[in-house]
C-alpha cells in the first residue's frame, strides 16, 4: 500500500545587486536580515547530511556529490522551513507537508521570506546597491539553478523501477508546468535557436540518471538521503522542473508527481507507459516544441509527444483515483482539485491556450512577449522581450509581470500570513517549528530529522525526528503547550 506523500520544494532564487554584485555576499546578506528581523537565529546541524549516497550504490567514477558548504549563512524558521546561501544563491527549502496544497502554501510563503529578508537588508544596508531577488531558473548568460522537490517514498521500492515508472512523468510535465524562457543558452540550441522555449531547465540537462545537481544534470537524480529511518524511506530528489509563479501550476505539480509514485507503490511500473529511446534529447525538444506535436520514439516502438505523454499518464492517475486510491497523497475533495486542473491544463494548452493563460506559466509569459514583440515591431533579438522574461519572475508586488497578468490563486492571503510564522500541523515540521519559537536561546542547531538542545550544562540533548508523520500537533500540541521550558519538554519526552 502507498505511503504518505509527504513532499516540500527547495527553491534557489536568482538575486542581484548588492556589494560589488557579489550574489554569495548578497545572499549571505539576506539570510542574516531575516534572521535578525525575523526573531530567530538557529544554526543548522550538518551532521546527517550525506549527499554522496547514491541510490546504484555503485555509483560511476565520474559522479560527483554536491558541496556542503557549512561556512555559509544558515537559519531555521519559525514555520519549520529552512532559509540558507546555497552557492551563489539564497534558496528556501519549505517544511515537510503532507498534502500538495500545503506543499504549495509553504512554497508560496518563500516568496515572502525572501521579499521580507529584501526589504530589511535594503532599508538597513546604507550605499549598497539594492538586492533584487528573482524566483527563476536561469539568468540568460548560460548558467541555471534549481528549484527542487522532495516526495517521500517506500524504501521497499526498486529505485530502477522508480526511474523506469517517472521518467516519462518528469520528461513531459513541463507541457504544462514549464515557466517559459526567451530564447537559449546552451550549444545544443544553436542550430534550432528556438526563440522561446516551454521550459526554463530543459536544456540543460545531460543524463537520464545521475548524482550531481550542478553538473551533468540527471533527468532522474539518484541522491539517496531519506532525512529519516533509511530502513523504511526514501526521498525522491526531483531537479528537474520549473520555479512556477502560477499556484496552480506549483499545485499541479506536486499534486501530479505524488500521485504516480502512489501509483507507483500500489500496482507497480508496468503500468506506466514506456520513456523515450533518447530521454535527453526528448526533454531537450519537447521544452522547444511549441507546437506540442514532435514526437520522439519510444522503447515500445510507438512515437509520443510530451502532450501524449501526460494524456496517458493523466489517465492513469484519473483510473487509480476513481478505484478508491489516493488517500496516501491527499483527500477526495484535493484530489478532484488535481485531476480536474491537470486535466483542464493539458486540454487547454493545445487546443485553446488562451484559456489556461491564468494557470499555466509559460502561456502567460509568451503571451506577454508576443505582445511587447507586436506593439513595438521588435525583433526576437530585442533586449526588451529577455527583461519581460526576468521581470515576470520579480517577487516585488509592485514589479512581477506575474502579478499583473491574472493568474489564478488558490491561496487565501490569511492563510499565508499564517503559514508565514507558524508550520504544517500534520508533519514533524510542527515540532521543529513550534521548538525553535518557544525555545529559540535553548536550541543549539536543527536539521530535517533532529533537534539539538542546549540546557546550559553538558551534555547536549539530541532529539532524533526519523518519521515525517511523527511530531504532529495531534501528537505532540498538549505536551508543547504545558511545558514552559526545554527541560521540561525533555523531561515530558523522556530524553532526560
């Protein structure tokens, strides 16, 4: 039987300005604007982080892990989320939610950590030239970065099958949740030099499967830290796929993704339809189609385009849904929500786009280029229409193109001012959250799967949290309420 889904997306944002336009500076000074405004100031303990597990277990020579740069800035929030420099780029990583919707509120809720950590480090940072933050992929000078999802998964779970059932899913999703881009930057498209493309990351990926998130990108990346018991879970660590402004789109694409590893989980990766002969070159191209019909060929001899890929794959979900399935990634009210806007999306973009201008990212934005390139005769070249691509991604209210073009919410604004300083009740977020307000001086470093307290006197005091659905509020909400002090929650848990 399907686990629960429990999920969440790290997004690293694209920043500028700053002393002498030094983005590692830059991001260094946000975090610790934040951090000093937003009340908190807890270390990150890097202790369990193990981002050379590979998933083969033999992994290749060439493989390399990613860096973990602990010299750099790091804060835990309030709401159970983790705000740090990553590279050259200040990325908020949202607390484990157990439901898309919820995913897509704690990513929301990014956007205004980062705009409230803008605005501090730039009414206090006297001559330094303003910090910009963009929530994007790619700046168009060649270089990308990521926006990541996590999704919980069996551990009983072949990771091979997990590459042959999502690949497909992860290959062609971006019909529908790519956020669009002017133009390219890599020398696979010099010859085609499409003038817009579907998606922001799709041409920079190399391999189908591999360890590294910065080079030789995998469409399927094999990292293997579970941030739990690794007897019982493993995390699927998704690299490929958009920042999306649109929630519907962010929603859609949690929604989607978790429920076909439920699917997954429950009858297996037969029932998946087979992935292109040539994975790299199929994501590559279908980012470029804007006509939605290439195709490329499959293992099973049959040629599909992206759009032939989700139809199938949407189906599929629709079919387990309706057998009674789907209580692993969501409720029956959520999951119509999904089904009936993923289904709406797809029909949409290729037969009536106009019609999906409020949901889907890149239909929006190429709506916006067409315009300015018609009203002003511009050619594809024109600088004007790459400012319209960075400024549709602008976390400023007053300058996001994406603000102004009537994407459909799905979020209540109380609810994100909520989820702003408070966490996801139905995950073990709620207990890192709910620690880190009530007992912020007597808190030594956090990770995603332990707390270290400090009493004042030795030893340290680790509270390992190795199962997602541990630490809820149900669980723990009585005994954080009564217990004035760290000891006392020690002493009510037992660890002392």
């Amino acid at each position: 039987m399907a686990i629960a889904k429990v999920l969440g997306i790290e997004t690293e944002y694209g920043i500028t300005g700053g002393p002498d336009g030094d983005p590692v500076t830059a991001s260094s000074i946000l975090v610790n604007a934040f951090a000093r405004n937003g009340v908190t100031r807890i270390n990150w303990d890097f202790g369990d982080e193990s981002p050379a597990n590979d998933a083969r277990h033999m992994p290749l020579l060439t493989s390399v892990a990613p860096m973990v740069e602990t010299h750099l800035a790091n804060t835990v929030l309030t709401n159970g989320a983790r705000f740090y420099v990553d590279h050259a780029h200040p990325e908020y990583s949202s607390p484990e939610c157990r439901t898309p919707l919820s995913g897509l509120l704690y990513d929301r809720v990014g956007e205004d950590v980062l705009l409230h950590a803008v605005r501090v480090a730039n009414q206090t940072s006297e001559g330094m030239p303003p910090i910009t933050v963009y929530k994007n992929n790619t700046d168009g000078k060649g270089n990308s970065y990521g926006t990541h999802e996590n999704y919980l998964v069996d551990r009983e779970i072949p990771f091979a099958e997990i590459v042959r059932a999502m690949a497909p899913h992860l290959i062609s999703r971006q019909v529908i949740l790519g956020a669009g881009k002017v133009g390219f930057e890599t020398e696979y498209f010099e010859e085609l030099a499409p003038r817009f493309q579907i998606a922001q990351r799709s041409e920079f990926f190399e391999e189908l499967v591999g360890l590294e998130t910065t080079l030789k990108r995998p469409i399927v990346n094999t990292r293997d830290e579970p941030h739990g018991d690794p007897e019982r879970f493993r995390r699927l660590h998704v690299i490929i796929g958009d920042a999306n402004m649109s929630e519907v789109a962010t929603f859609v694409k949690l929604g989607s993704t978790a429920l076909l590893l439920a699917v997954l989980e429950d009858r297996g990766s037969g029932v998946f339809p087979p992935m292109p002969k040539t994975p790299v070159r199929a994501v590559r191209e279908y980012g470029a189609d804007l006509t939605l019909t290439h195709g490329q060929e499959a293992v099973d001899g049959r040629t599909r385009s992206a759009w032939d890929y989700q139809d199938e794959l949407w189906n599929l979900a629709e079919g387990y849904v309706n057998g009674g399935d789907g209580s692993a990634v969501a409720s029956e009210a959520e999951l119509t929500l999904l089904l009936t806007n993923w289904r709406e999306m797809l029909d949409g973009v290729r037969d009536a786009p106009e019609s999906v201008a409020d949901r889907v990212d890149w239909v929006a934005k190429l709506r916006l280029v067409n315009g300015m390139r018609e009203r002003h005769g511009l050619s594809d070249e024109d600088p004007r229409l790459a400012a319209i691509d960075i400024q549709y991604h602008d976390i400023r209210p007053e300058k996001s193109l994406a603000r102004r073009v009537g994407l459909r919410k799905l979020l209540e604004a109380s609810a994100i001012g909520e989820a702003f300083h408070n966490p996801p009740r139905d995950t073990r977020a709620y207990f890192r959250g709910r620690c880190i307000a009530q007992y912020p001086n007597e808190i030594a470093a956090a990770n995603w799967d332990s707390i270290i307290f400090d009493l004042g006197v030795d030893p340290l005091h680790r509270v390992p949290m190795m199962d997602p659905l541990k630490g809820t509020a149900e669980l723990l909400g009585e005994l954080l309420d009564n217990a004035s002090s760290a000891e006392e929650l020690l002493r009510a848990l037992g660890t002392l």
